[in-house]
C-alpha cells in the first residue's frame, strides 16, 4: 500500500480551527521519526518516556519555550496530557489549593471573565467543582462582540480572591486580547490565569505578568494531547491532601496534580513523547525563523490584509466581533447575508483549494484562522478569493 | 536532513516495558497518514476532531475492537485522552457515582486486589480520593510473586461493595491473571473491573464477565495518550451534580465523566486523533491476522520458549514470580546472581541487538516484554542468548 506513496504534499492552503494545519517540514522530519529516531532503530514513541532520549526531547521542549517566550527564573514549564479542558479543570483544583496554604485554609472564591465559549466552559466548571465564583464581566447577551473596558468590569475582591481567569483569544467566537488583560485592573495579590490554547506563541507576552498559562498544544503549535503549562513556581506549594480534606478543597485526580507533575519532569502520567517531540520540533522551527518577534510580525499581517479585505465590503461581509481592537488574530469570524451565500462561498472556496472555512456549530457563518502555521501566501490567496467572490455576489 | 532518509527498518529487537514496540508496516502507514490522510493533502492530526474523517477513524477503531473482543451489545466502548494514572482516577469517581445511582445515595466501598505496583497505585487512589477501600489481597510481603488462591482472599461484603478492582496483568512485576479473575469469588451484584492496560487484546477475554475494563494504549497496541475503555453500560447511570454534592461524593472534572464522554462519542475533550489512528490500523491487523485466537496462539509460544530457557538455568536465571501459573505472558521478569553478571547480560544483548531489558527500577534485574508487536522470531534470538549466556556465565 505505502509503497508508491511519498512524504511530499502541496502546501495545503488551510484554515481548520483545531486540530490544525501544522508545517510540512515538521511533519515529514516526524514521519521518519516515528520509525527510527536518532538512527536508533527504534521510532520515537515507542521508548520509555523515562529513557535519556525521551527525557532529552521533553527537556528541549522547555528549553525552546524558555527561549521563545523569554521566561523568567520565577516561573515553571512543564506538561500534561489532555487540552483545554483538561486544562481548565486542574487549574481550579490546584490554585484553590495553593490559596488555601497562602491564607491558611480559606476556600476563596475566583473571578471569571467570560467573553467566549471557552471562558463560559471554564467558569462553568469552577462553579461545578464547588468554588465561588465571581462573573466579572460577561458578554454573552452581545454575543461576545467586545472585550469590554476594564472600567466596566465588576470589581474584584482582593481580599478573598485567588485569581482572575481569561481566555486571551476565543477560538469559536474569534475575539481576543491584544495585550496582557486587565494591566492596571487586577489588585496585586490575584493572580492572573490565561487560557492561550489557541495563540500561544502567536505573538511576544510578558510572563512575568501571569501566575499561570495554560495551552493546549493542538491549535496552534502541535498535535491533540499535550498541554503546556507555565507557572509562577510560588504557586506550586499546596496543602496536605490531608489539610485540604479539612478546608473541604477537593482533591485533583493524582495526574492533575501540579507539584507532582513537576516534581516528575512531567513524566507522572505517561507523556505523550511523540506530541511532545512534534512540539519540540514547532518550538525550534520557530527559534530558527527569527523567534516571536518575526512569528508576531507575520501574524500582524496575515490578519491586518484579512480584515482590510472583507471590511472593504461592510454590506457583505460582517464581522460578529465589533469592536475592532478585540478582533482576533488567529481566528478570523465573519458572516454573509443568506446561508446560501455562506454555502456557496464554502464550496467555491473548496474548488479553490482554500478549506477548513467553515465556522464553529455553535456560531455558523465562516471562520479563518490562521495559526503560525498557516502562510502569508494561503492567506492572500485567501484574500483574492474574498475580494472576488464579493465582487461577483454583492 | 530528511532527503536520504527512508521509512525502512532493521526488524528490531526490542522488549521495551512501555512506551512499547509497534509494528514497522503500521508506523509507515502512519508516517504518511501524517501528512496526507486519504488523498486529502492534509494529515490525519490536522483535522478537526468533529470532521467526518476523524469520526469514521473513532468508529473504525471501535468496530475493530468490538470485532476483536466479541464485545456484547451489553457494553459501550469508549477512549480518553490519559493513561493507566488517568484512568485508575477516573473509575473511581464514575462507578462510586453509579453506585450511589443504584442505591440512593450509598457512599459504599470498593475492594481493591493488590498484586503490584499499578493495582497498588490504584487503591491508594481511590483512598486518596475519599473513599473506603478493602484490601482484599496484598501480596507486596510477598514481593508480589504470586496471586493467592481466592479461597485466601478476605471476603467481600456484597451489601456495601461497589466493585473488586484488579490489575489483570501487573507490568512491573510480571504477573498476570490467566483467566476471567475471581470467578467464583466475586459476589453477585459487585462489579468486576480490570486495568488491562499492558495486556488488552493479547489474548481472548469474556467481556460479558466484566463491568469495566480500562486500558492504557501505549503497552500492547499504541502510542501513549489514548486509553480504552470497555463499559457494561447500565453502570454508566450517575446522579446529578447536585445529587452527588448531596451524597458527598467528588465530581470528576468533566472531562473524567464517562457519560459526558460516551454522548459526546469519545471527542468532548478533544481525541488524539493521530493516536486512535494508529490504534484502528494496529487493530485492524490484528483482524487481518487471524483476530486474538492467532495472537494468543503466538504469545503463549513465545512466553512459552523463554520461560522454558531460563528454567532450564534455575540456579542462574531466578524468577521472582514463584507462582508458575501466574507468570505473566506479556513481562517476563528474571534476575541473575550478581549486579555485574546483570549489567554483562544488558551489555551482551545489546551488542547481539537484543534491546530494552533491564528491569523496572523499582524492582531491578531484567524484564523481556513480549507484547503483541514483539514476534516469535525475536523471543527466539532472546532465547538463544539466554542459553548462551548461562552456558558461559553460569
């Protein structure tokens, strides 16, 4: 069967929210190492995750993000298996349980900004899991069309509050925060939690500025399975299981739990090493590349001709994200007058080999994103289609 | 780099405990799946977990096991991002909620036998997490060398017991149950769960006989990341939230609960597609090949040979499970008379490319795995060496 097939393909031009296009070479350099890795014999998922090789790339991994991201000695790198939602649950489990042992068993309480699906799930789960918690801002009856100014955000209670929780861009809903959220909003002591699952890497940010990132690799830089994590290390100190039974904070599943994950070089629960090779392999493309300064400045662009493009037919297109400032540059959301013409953009745009348009089942209308991984080219090619199919149906 | 590289192997020789060997010709099929699945010009990772594609591969992947296993209409098959770690956390939280279903609110307890380390890992869990737990068997006095006749096993009280939990085939320490577990043991109306994560479709299993088995992929048939489960699916009724907060028994985070993930088919939080991918191609030679009977065949030989050559060196090769008949036909575990004849069998087989025997560290000596992937030819190079080895050194 694979014996007439090659590793080759042409450059897809793709623009699926997630799982998402990844770079070809990335992909091919994975393929022969999936079968043999380091002239070996042996592929690469198939060694112990507790083996030099395997504890060499997750090293790499940390050492690349280290570098790509400019972390500070202060904060933690390390990786679980699972993504977003996976994500947010652990995160409510272990920072309740690092503020019980700040302020000696208060349960606290943590404040939600929810501006998409994805905060909406998250403060959902918070909730469920038996905390506090307070909606700071809420834009779902504007169907998530702004990020509010943080004037108009509910204050937050430093006293009681453990963290301020946002998802910095919301892949279904296509908006996001250009900047670190809510700079002079959040009182010192509260830490500051972000969701980038779907921009992480996309652009420079100041870790110093956050307690906690948590990403999922599968939108942006890797395959489904691994999640990143980058952590103040002062918030890796928890309770006993045992104080924690007292203050009546539930217990993560052991797998979810920070300060063994870490303690384990995040080999506890298995790691995934072929995802987290892949991850590697991204991580050093973009080092070789010119790193996040250049990475952001071609994401700048990408979305800057995009949107030009289809705001130069306001009665045509529209843009559910309002507020341009909120607009997202990595999922690029927008709508056409009739569901036949969002139908027969979709099929005209597939026979042009642009696809993955389509826009999320909670939502409809069509979706762009354009991760890192998705070209300047795919995206101009893109752009003509846009103008093109407007020009004939508007 | 990649240009003079080919997807070709030397057939290794490697008994690897876990992450463990694949067979070459699905690792190749994969490589290409990589990066162009079905004439897509898109690989089988970069596609949306949702899309038609990625749903056929789940439902593939789940028809192959039902095929394989004979799994009656009774039961419901499922996967989970996670591993042995996650899935020992996840049953606690989801049958003590059934059994809270089934009895109005019983907190209950659940038996736990303990075998070696991953069963024991498990019930320190299920304690950890809240809940009762009987230790009805504990050979780690032992060193965990045999499985008690269950005549010596401490009753299980049937009013107040949820389920019995066993580790069918213990990676660490080598031993395995042969049969269904506990047949006569086991009160009615106590369910029957199996961690089977390092022998699932090594050999025919009475699935009806069980409530839940759980496997992590990454022993026998897969990449680390992805793990099956197999559910008798009335036990898959739960309480409310609030029902449960009400009984005092712990919520999962949602991406642990079995009926959110059965009704979201496999893909709530998002599936390693690429993972379950390689998952439905190893399954699906497995049916090509003859189904479990042909594979059982061949294990029991291959384990058969090399038990045959070390117990022919009983003074030399020393089998720490005493028991005969639990010996485990996947992780053959035997030690030599000093470190330093140790650390020469290491060396020495890995100068005839017999790779990837030492011993679990927790327990030292050396290990052979002999998963499905591991062909008879191979055990019978170990084999040789082996007698070799013992006439040299012995």
């Amino acid at each position: 069967m694979a014996q007439t097939r090659t590793l080759d393909r042409e450059e897809p031009n793709y623009f699926g929210a997630g799982p998402a296009l990844l770079p070809t070479s990335v992909l091919q350099q994975a393929a022969y190492d999936l079968i043999n890795y380091n002239d070996e014999n042996l592929g690469i998922g198939e060694i112990s995750h507790r083996s030099k090789p395997a504890i060499q790339v997750i090293d790499d991994t940390k050492a690349n993000l280290k570098s790509l991201l400019n972390i500070p000695d202060t904060h933690e790198v390390f990786f679980m298996q699972g993504g977003g939602t996976t994500g947010f649950s652990s995160i409510v489990y272990n920072l309740f349980a690092n503020y019980a042992k700040k302020t000696n068993g208060k349960k606290g309480k943590a404040a939600y900004a929810v501006t998409g699906s994805w905060s909406k799930k998250s403060a959902e789960e918070a909730q469920r899991l038996g905390f506090d918690v307070d909606i700071v801002v809420n834009t779902k009856d504007k169907k998530f069309a702004e990020i509010p100014p943080y004037s108009e955000w509910k204050p937050i209670d430093a006293e009681s509050t453990a963290y301020l929780y946002v998802c910095d861009n919301e892949t279904v809903h296509g908006n996001e925060y250009k900047d670190t959220p809510a700079p002079d909003y959040l009182p010192e002591g509260v830490e500051l939690v972000a969701d980038m699952s779907s921009n992480i890497l996309s652009k420079k940010i100041d870790v110093s500025k956050y307690g906690l990132i948590m990403a999922g690799a599968q939108k942006n830089i890797g395959l489904a399975g691994l999640t990143i994590y980058i952590i103040k290390k002062s918030l890796l100190e928890q309770p006993s299981d045992e104080e924690l039974n007292k203050y009546g904070i539930p217990l993560p599943p052991i797998a979810f739990h920070y300060p063994t994950v870490v303690s384990n070089n995040s080999a506890y629960n298995t790691i995934p090493i072929f995802t987290c090779h892949i991850l590697k392999l991204v991580t050093q493309r973009l080092l070789d590349n010119g790193g996040l300064e250049k990475q952001e400045e071609i994401n700048k662009k990408k979305a800057q001709v995009l949107y030009e493009a289809l705001a130069k037919y306001p009665n045509f297109y529209r843009l559910p994200v309002t507020s341009e400032s909120a607009r997202s540059n990595m999922n690029v959301v927008f709508t056409l007058p009739s569901d036949e013409l969002e139908a027969k953009f979709i099929k005209e745009a597939s026979e042009n080999k642009l696809t993955g348009l389509k826009g999320h089942r909670s939502v409809g209308g069509m979706r762009a994103s354009i991760y890192n991984a998705v070209t300047l080219n795919s995206v101009e090619l893109l752009v003509d289609f846009v103008k093109e199919f407007a020009d004939k149906n508007a």
